[in-house]
C-alpha cells in the first residue's frame, strides 16, 4: 500500500492489518451510528446539550439563503423584541426551504432553562417578507396566536358580542341610579370581555393580568353577600316579567342558531363525544382515547400533521390522546347526544355547523337549555315569577355562556348540574346527588363538598348530614360505574388518576400570570400561588362553620367566592370557566332585589325552630 506525496508504508503482517481497521472503525462509528440531532436536544432537567447540525448556505431553489431568511426574521420588530429577552450567545438559528410553498421555516432556540425554541417564523422565498411570526407562548401553543374564531366562530364578531353586551345591561341595569353599586356589578361580569378582546389578537401577556380585578371584586362581593347577607340592594329591572320573558325566548332561539349555523367544537368537545362513544361501545374513556400512534389515514394539515390515524379498534378516528383528563360524568353527558345522532369519529376541522359534528353541538345545546331552565326555576322557587324570569334573561344574554355554546364544550354540564342543585337545596339527598355529579363532571366542584354539607346548619339533625352523605356517595356511584367496565376496576381507578389529576396537578400553561417565570423579565410567583391554594382550601372548611346558619342566598354567593377562587389560581385558566360561577353570582346579586329585608339571626335560636326550614320568601 503506497500513500501519496508520502514516503511508502509497509503492512508486514495480518496481524497489524486487522488492527489498523479496527482502530479507523472506532473513529468512524461514533458519526455513523449516531445521526446528527435535527433539534435541541435536553436533558431530563431542561438544560441543553446538543444543537442541531446546520448548515450555512446550504444550496436550494429558492433565491434567498438561509443566512437571509434568518436575518429577515430577526429583523421583524416583534421578533426582536423577544429574542433580546435572551443572552445571544445562546441562541440556535435554523432556517429551511420548501419548494412546494416557497415558504422558509425560520427557528429560534435558547439554551435558557426551561426556555427551548422561542421563535417560530416563516419567510416568503420571493419577497423576503415575514408572512408569520410566533414568539413566546405563541409557539408551543397555537391557541395563543390569536387565530381568528378559534374559540366559538361568530359569536366573536364585534356586533354580535357587543349586541349581547347591550342587552345584559339593558335588561338587567337600574337606570334609575345609574351610579349604583348593581350597575357597577352587572360592568365587571361584562369586563372579561376587555380580556377576551386582547387574547382574541394574540397578546396573552396584556390579556391576562385583565382577568384578575373583575375576578377580585367579585370575589369580594360574594364574600360580603355570604357573610352579611346582603346582595344587590332592592332596585328591580325596569321590564315586566312578560318582556324579559319574550326576550329570553328570543335570545334562546338566537344562541341555538348561532350554534347551528356559525359555531366550532373545539377540542374539549371532540374529548367529549369520544368519551361518550366509548362508554357505550363498553369501555371507560380514560386510556383509551384516540392517538396518532396508528396508521394515518387522513389528509395532512397546513403543517404536515396528519391527525386521522387508524385506532386499535379499527377506526380511522381523529387523535384526542388528551381528551380523557376530565370528570367521568362530563363523557356521560355526551351519551344520549351519540346515541341519538352518532359520530364518525372524525374531527371535520372543529366543524362551523352542525352537520361537522352533530353530536358535540345537540350536546352543547341540551345542556345550554338545561342550565337556563334551571335559572328560571331557581328563582321562580326562591323568589317567584319575576326573579325566575330575571335569573333566565341573565344567562341568556350574558355573551360568555354564548361563548361556550358556541365553543361547543363540556363547560356548561357543571353549572347546570350545580344550578339545579341549588333549586333542591332544601332536600339534603338531592343536594348531594347533583353536587357529587358536577364535582365529577368537573374538579373545582369539589370545593363545594363542605359548604353545600352545611346547610342550613352546620349543628342541624345528624339524619340530614347523613342523607347529604348517601346523595354524594350516589351521585359518585353514578359516575364511577364506568370503571366497571374494565376488566380490573382498582387498575382503571389508578388510570383514572394518572390521566385526570396527576396530569392537571403539574400541567404548565401561559394562561395565568402563575407561570410565566420560564419567560425573561417575568416574575417567579409559584410561591404566592401555593400560599393562595392554602388559603383556598382552607377558606373551603371555614364555610362549613361559618356562618354557622346559612340561607340560599349565602349558600349560592359562597359556592361563587369558592369558584372564583378556584379560577384565581388556577395556572390553566380560560374565558370558558366564567360560566362556572355566573349562576351563583347572578342569584346572589339579583335575588335581594326579590327578597323581604331579612331580620337579624338570634345568636341561639330557640331548639324547637333551630331546625325549622325557612323560606327566603313569605308564604303569600
């Protein structure tokens, strides 16, 4: 063997050959059996330890280099803006060229902990012009980018919610005291909106600390309804029962057309009617939801990601691997829906109208319907017609409820089933059952568990606690039966945990001021969030004492300052959630008006009364 402009090498034995290729193998192999990463690689805490190979100049058919596409991002003023967040020094730039768009794909990443890729871009090829540009939260998460209509369609067009918005207050404002402290309540319900308007454009960092004063001055207001017993002061709407009546029929016929015609089912919906499916195909929802492990069997999106995929019972089904986080009675409540109108397991793209996914919008409809009959009931019980009237026109033209409708979610199930919980207050079993049933339908019901135990007294008759007890043990038992139907329960339950609580106990999320300490310039507040749980959980025993004698006002204005709290710390919270505690602020913020002046409560009322049930209204 002779080498070139080298002087010649002699291999005298077999020996020395052999040796020579094993020593050019160990060379060779580590760069042949390892591939070069084609993107950030972490280790298990977060930190950086392999950047992916890129190319500079590499050669393509577009007329731009990557050198161009990459500097034509980073001089896009709101990229710029959030990469300066970070040390330049660490950061990754990689840019790629596909022909079939005459797009470039322009990444960012930072060797920050926790910070990954920060920047996600595309260039136009022939104008080397930015066509879109994501940064921050807006990259791992596309609801974050403020895509036009992606919660709920129609109902965001500026008329149509400020149509809403002007009706609430038109039906339900004392313009006799335009300054009064019930107009002040009526715009805070109606501030969320201001939020919503910044989320609806993509600024989740303005659009969220917005959401935290209405939620601390209703908070406050239903504390000081719980505890002194005094709500909205006496004004009443200036409309007669009949007029609210007709407009709540009217708006009612307007919410399911919006529904109908110009909706989407998101992919909380899609969850939903999955579940159900499942449950009466003879199996629990949770593990079982559809993946994308499977053999694709659908059209690729814009992106290239394809979300049909053949499932293990065969069907081509769009994946929904974490659709199964949510309470068991939430999957049962889309059974009839699949039961009387099917699903073919396919998304349709979130569908704009009922024939998309017919099951997700009848469901979200029934359950729209059921929680505003439920509100007419409640307060045709506590404090007759024109209340009832009153507490329907609320729900029916206050423009977040119309929000979930249209979103077609599962977030109206919870308040319907509390609502109707709070029209058999009186009945300690039924109480139990419907508020066992929203606790599993959704979680933050559970904080409700003492309070609702403790009416009307918390020292009352040993039976009635009792027969609360079995309520709530049967409303659970209505729910959790699905475990059954797994061929070992106790492993089920354990599934169960892990894919609704384990997960939602250490989800991340950009939707609450809570955490935002992975981004520059944000502070860490985990500490004051922990604080704040303690503080809920704590104020959620301290209600069963006091007050010690509650009402249904107190009881309903309580349950609100419980959810609002709940919402308060949440570190995934959403405009969905409003809903959740509207009812109860509604009944304790109009219902005074309704009410006689209530006398003072004896501070040891007489044995023989203690125990008596007591109407907020007179008999006649």
């Amino acid at each position: 063997m002779e080498l070139r402009r080298e002087q010649a090498l002699e291999l005298p034995t077999a020996t020395l050959r052999l040796a020579l290729l094993l020593a050019v193998a160990v060379l060779v192999a580590p760069g042949v059996g390892r591939a070069a990463p084609n993107a950030p690689v972490y280790n298990s805490h977060g930190d950086l330890v392999g950047t992916p190979f890129v190319p500079q100049d590499k050669p393509s058919t577009g007329t731009l280099t990557e050198k161009d596409a990459i500097a034509a991002v980073l001089a896009d003023d709101k990229v710029s803006d959030w990469v300066a967040r970070y040390p330049a020094k660490g950061l990754t730039k990689q840019a790629t060229y596909d022909d079939e768009t005459g797009l470039w794909s322009v990444k960012v990443w930072s060797d920050l902990p926790d910070a990954g890729q920060i920047v996600d871009a595309k260039v136009d090829d022939a104008t080397a012009s930015v066509t879109e540009a994501w940064t921050g939260p807006q990259v791992a998460w596309k609801m974050a980018r403020g895509y036009k209509g992606a919660f709920g369609r129609g109902i965001n067009s500026p008329w149509i919610w400020l149509t809403f918005c002007v009706v609430f207050l038109l039906g339900l404002a004392d313009f006799r005291r335009v300054l009064s402290v019930r107009n002040l309540d009526l715009v805070v319900l109606l501030s969320f909106s201001i939020s919503l308007y910044f989320f609806n454009i993509g600024d989740v960092f303005t659009a969220m600390p917005l959401v935290y004063p209405p939620l601390a001055y209703l908070l406050g207001r239903m504390i000081w309804v719980g505890v002194r017993r005094q709500g909205g002061g006496p004004s009443r709407p200036l409309w007669p029962a009949w007029v609210l009546l007709a407009a709540t029929v009217f708006l009612m016929g307007f919410r399911v057309g919006l529904n109908v015609q110009d909706s989407n089912v998101i992919d909380v919906g899609l969850a939903g009617i999955d579940g159900g499916q499942r449950i009466v195909q003879g199996e629990m929802p949770y593990g079982h939801m559809p993946t994308d492990d499977g053999k694709a069997c659908g059209p690729a999106d814009s992106e290239g990601y394809v979300r049909e995929h053949v499932q293990t019972n065969g069907r081509c089904e769009s994946a929904n691997e974490r659709g199964d986080t949510y309470g068991p009675v939430s999957y049962l409540g889309y059974a009839p829906a699949y039961l009387a109108v099917g699903f073919d397991g396919k998304w349709n793209g979130g569908s704009s109208s009922w024939s998309g996914l017919p099951a997700a919008h009848l469901t979200a409809i029934l359950w729209d319907l059921l929680a505003l009959v439920g509100m007419g009931v409640l307060g045709l019980r506590f404090g007759g017609r024109m209340l009832g009237t009153t507490l329907a026109f609320a729900w029916a033209s206050y423009p977040f409820t119309q929000y979930v409708s249209s979103s077609n979610s599962n977030d109206a199930i919870m308040p319907a089933l509390l609502i109707w919980g709070l029209v058999f207050l009186t009945s300690p079993p039924a109480r139990g059952v419907f508020v066992a049933l929203a606790a599993w339908t959704k979680f933050a019901a559970l904080l409700l568990l003492p309070l609702w135990a403790s009416y009307r007294d918390w020292r009352g008759e040993v039976s009635g606690k009792l027969t609360y007890l079995g309520g709530v043990v049967l409303g659970t038992a209505l729910g959790f039966w699905i475990l059954l139907l797994e061929p070992n329960p106790l492993h089920a339950a354990r599934v169960f945990w892990d894919r609704t609580f384990g997960w939602q106990l250490s989800r991340s999320s950009p939707f609450s001021i809570w955490d935002w300490d992975e981004y520059p310039g944000f502070p860490d507040l985990h500490h004051v969030q922990t604080g704040l749980k303690v503080l809920l959980l704590l104020g959620a025993l301290a209600v069963y004492f006091v007050p010690r004698v509650k009402n249904e006002l107190q009881v309903a204005a309580l349950s609100a300052a419980l959810l609002i709290g709940f919402e308060a710390v949440l570190t995934h919270w959403f405009y969905l959630y409003i809903p959740w505690f509207f009812p109860f602020v509604a009944f304790a913020l109009l219902a005074p008006a309704f009410l006689p002046v209530a006398a003072r409560e004896p501070e040891a009322p007489p044995s023989e009364l203690e125990h008596e049930p007591r109407a907020l209204v007179s008999a006649g």
